[in-house]
C-alpha cells in the first residue's frame, strides 16, 4: 500500500489589496519556486535594462508627474551609444518638449554642445549643435523645424563672440528655380522686415554667385532703402560692370530716382563725379529728357566720330549761346519773275516765338533783298531787286511759351550763403581746389572704401 506525501497547508495570506479575496493555500513546493522564479526574474530585469531614473535630489523622476524634486543639482541623462540620449514624441496635438525658465535671477533654458569643431574621423567631420530640430516632411506645409515666439520680446536670439563666425547661419539647399530664401523675414504693421547693424563692417552682407546679392522687393514702398554717408554703396571690379544698376519696368518705371529735399543750389537728386579727368562724371547711353533749366559751368557742345577719319579721331563742337532763350530758324528760298518769294513757317511759330530778327543773304548777284511783310499768320514775304533770284534766310526769336513765361532767365544773380567764397571752377580763377563748390562730394567720391570681406559661411 503506497504512503501518501504529507501537505502541508498555510495559512490564508490576504493579498495587499484586502478588498480582495484570499490566495489558495498552496504547497511548499510551489512557494518555493514562485519565491526562485521571482528572484530570478528581479536579477535578469536587472541586469538587463537601467534602473529607474531618478531626481538629483535623489527622488524617482517620473513622467507623467506635475513636478519632480531636484533641489538644487543637475538631473542628468546621459549615453555612451550612437543613438538618442531622449526621445519624446507627441502624437497628439500638443508640444513633444518645452521646457522654461521663470526664476528671478534665470537667463533661460540651455541646451549645450562641447564640441563645436566637429567629430574627428567621422565622414564630414560634422560640427556638433546645442540644438539640433528637425522637419523631416517631404511636402511643404509652412511648418518649421523651430518656432520662436517672444510676444512682447525678441522671438529668437542668437550670440556668438567668435569674430569669424556667424550668430545666424541659413542655407536652402534646394534646387534652382523656386522662391525660397535661406531666410525670409515677414513684418506686419509698420516693423521692418529685416535690420542690419554694424559697427566697423556692414549692417547687412549679401553675396551670391549667379544671383543678387541682395533682392529687395515691394508692392508699393521701397524695395532696398539704406541710410548713412552715403546710404547705399555699391562697387563692381568687372571691366563693365555696374556698382548700383537699377531697372524701370512698365511704361512710367524708372531705373534710378533721386531726390533732392533741400532748397539749396548745391542740393542734388543724383550727383555724379569723377576722380580722373578723362572719365565721365555720367554717361547716358541713349535719350537725355529734362524738364527744368539746364545748366553748365563749362562749354557746352557734341562730340562725334571724325567725318574724315572716324576710326582714330573725335571731331568736338562748342554749342551757342546766349543770354536769352533764342531759337533759330533759316532756309534758302528764289523769288518769282516779280522779286518775290513767301516762307511759310510751321503753325505753332507764333505761338512759340516773339522778337523776331531777320537776316537776308542773296546767293549769285548784286540785287537787293529785303522782308516786304514781316511774318504773321506763321508765314512772311521777301522781295528782291532782280527775279529769280536765290536768297538764304535766318530767323531768330525769342521763347515766349507758357514755361517760358513761368520761368523768365534770370541773367546775373548773387550767390546763395552756401555757396558764398566757393567757385564753380576754382582752379581757373587761381584758387585752391579746396574752394570749390562740390569739394566736400569730390573727397567722398576719392575716399578710399574699405575692403568688405564676405561673412564666414561654413
């Protein structure tokens, strides 16, 4: 007859929760490997991942708590491996990470990065980053990898005390032929898009190799503006290059437009000079309109090719002049069998002209000519001794026009307190060149500039 084993029955033990029911009694044998398999299982968990993290006060830092203890250290977490130290991500419509600062003596939060020159060995030798985001989606959303907002503060600001290195860095490294921009700054109201400060280098640098350096563009203000001595200045080193180009579009565009917004003689909307005297102080490759008085301080004329030899010389003629604003009218006209000839002059002649003086020349005889009827009704008669005879004419007159009645010549006039003890042209009057009018404008145009280095763009 076999023996039975003994069993041995515990007591009921009550699980922590006592809202529950009691656990089965249950063998020694059993006890014994739940109490190995569950010390097992703790040395294996062990083993096998880190421990929970903790508070550098030493408290469990949970997620998930509204508030963690630190006290006053540093919380750290850190790896050795090549992937995420953390990773948080949001599925929802929330914020994956924030982070702030609110302590009365706090300059905000800080994300650092020791190694600023890059990974020795690693392909790129990539330079490490205090703050690396990221928007990896492949369509264009308007989404960014970084959003900075300030409300009544700066949004976004970026240091740095490295002299060849740059506070902000944007590159698009897309393809040609969109209309993105490294950056693009948007402002509402009456705030500036984008400002440029500098103390000894340029505000604001922008270089490019087969585009604008800079591009400014607006629908109905200024597109460019810079202010300074001088505002904006531009220099090219290319044989035919320009240092400021500006183009006209539509019917009315202008390509440069230039103001003068003081009532002063030595005030001028564009002012153009020369440090050599056989360069142009301006060129105008086509039409030339002006709807003032157009002066000179010296001869005024037209140079063209030479007639004789066009290839190796320049033929220059000297304008005429006069006190008055004369216009000028001849022609050649022969007499009939009775000695008389009548020259019809265009319909707005009169309407033009006062003051008419007359000059007859007769061309193949001795007759006599002479104006048998001065002109009126835009025509006038000569009559000569003999027939058939050949006579040039001239008529001169004076502009009596509307403009012309508005803005009567003023001949002689005194020289306005600016201008007082400086001259036109002082060298020919035996003066320094120093008392010349537009001496201070001739220094700034001869006033070496400093060469402009183009920022680092690592």
């Amino acid at each position: 007859m076999a023996i039975e084993t003994p069993v041995i029955v515990t007591p009921e033990v009550l699980r922590p929760d006592s809202t529950m029911a009691p656990t089965r009694p249950r063998s020694r044998r059993a006890l014994l490997a739940a109490a190995l398999g569950g010390l097992g299982g703790m040395v294996a968990s062990r083993l096998a991942v880190p421990g929970p993290a903790a508070a550098a006060a030493g408290d469990p830092f949970i997620l998930g708590s509204a508030t963690n203890n630190a006290g006053t250290s540093n919380t750290s977490l850190a790896t050795a491996s090549a992937g995420t130290a953390l990773l948080v991500t949001q599925n929802g419509t929330g914020t994956a990470l924030r982070g702030s600062a609110v302590g009365s003596g706090s300059i905000g939060g800080f994300f650092t990065a020791a190694n600023g020159t890059g990974v020795s060995g690693v392909t790129g030798n990539p330079a490490a980053y205090g703050v690396f985001a990221s928007n990896d989606d492949g369509a264009y959303g308007g989404g960014g990898a970084v959003r900075a907002s300030g409300k009544s503060n700066n949004g976004l600001v970026a240091t740095t005390e490295n002299g060849g290195a740059n506070a902000v860095r944007a590159s698009n490294t897309g393809a040609g032929g969109a209309l993105g921009s490294a950056i693009l700054a948007d402002a509402g109201g009456n705030c500036t898009g984008v400002t440029g400060r500098g103390q000894s280098a340029p505000g604001m640098f922008g270089f490019a190799v087969n585009a604008p350096g800079v591009y400014g563009s607006s629908t109905n203000e200024i597109g460019v503006q810079g202010a300074g001595n001088p505002g904006v200045y531009g220099s090219s080193t290319s044989t035919f290059g320009a240092g400021i180009e500006g183009v006209g579009y539509g019917s009315s565009g202008h390509g440069v437009v230039g103001s003068a917004l003081a009532d002063s003689g030595n005030a001028s909307g564009i002012y153009g000079g020369s440090a050599f005297a056989s360069a142009y102080a301006g060129y105008f490759a086509g039409n030339v309109h002006v709807t003032g008085t157009l002066t000179g301080s010296t001869a005024a004329g037209f140079r063209i090719d030479h007639p004789l030899e066009p290839a190796d010389k320049l033929l220059l003629h000297a304008a005429v002049t006069s006190d008055e604003a004369l216009t000028i009218y001849a022609g050649t006209v022969t007499t009939d069998g009775q000695g008389e000839a009548t020259v019809e002059l265009p319909a707005w002649f009169e309407a033009l002209n006062t003051d008419l003086r007359y000059q007859l020349t007769v061309i193949g005889s001795f007759a006599q000519a002479m104006v048998k009827r001065e002109v009126m009704g835009n025509r006038f008669t000569i009559a000569t001794s003999d027939p058939a005879t050949k006579v040039c004419w001239q008529l001169t007159g004076v502009r009596h026009d509307a403009y012309a009645r508005a803005h009567p010549r003023v001949v002689e006039s005194v020289k306005s307190a600016a201008e007082k003890n400086t001259y036109l042209k002082p060298v020919e009057h035996g003066q320094p060149e120093s008392t010349g009018v537009d001496y201070p404008m001739r220094q700034l145009l001869r006033q070496p500039r400093r060469a402009v280095t183009p920022p680092n763009s690592d």
